[in-house]
C-alpha cells in the first residue's frame, strides 16, 4: 500500500489525477483513479477501477494498472 501511495503521489504532480480509496460494507476495498481533463469544461475521466476483497491485492492491482496506463498513454512513467 505504501509503494503505491508513494508512487501515486509522485506523479500526481505531473500528471492531473485524483484517487479515491473506499471499502464497503461486504468487505471489498475499491479504488478509483480518475484523470483530471482541461479544457472548455473541466471534467474527470475514470481510468482505472480496482475492486478485491484483499486490501494488500487491491493496492497492488491499482500500482500495476496505474503504471500500464502511464506507459501506454504518457510514454511512460
């Protein structure tokens, strides 16, 4: 969990995103990465959406989708 807040918080500086960690009442932890879009309107796209019962494989889920999107749509991270 530490990495990935770590690392999220490392590029949030370059990159516009927004991240939203929740857990429900069954249990499963969910967490949300939303890209923060400029233009005429300001809006926000979801990006990645991760949900497991896991804590530790929720957060380790989101690093790893998180740094395929940086990769595939930023030319990297």
């Amino acid at each position: 969990m530490n990495d990935f807040l770590r690392f999220f918080n490392e590029k949030v500086s370059f990159y516009p995103m927004e991240l939203e960690i929740s857990r429900s009442s069954s249990s499963e932890w969910s967490i949300t990465i939303s890209q923060r879009l400029l233009g005429p309107e300001v809006r926000d796209k979801q990006i990645i959406k991760v949900c497991s019962e896991d804590m530790e494989l929720c957060f380790a889920k989101a690093h790893v989708q998180l740094k395929e999107w940086l990769l595939t749509n930023c030319g990297g991270y």
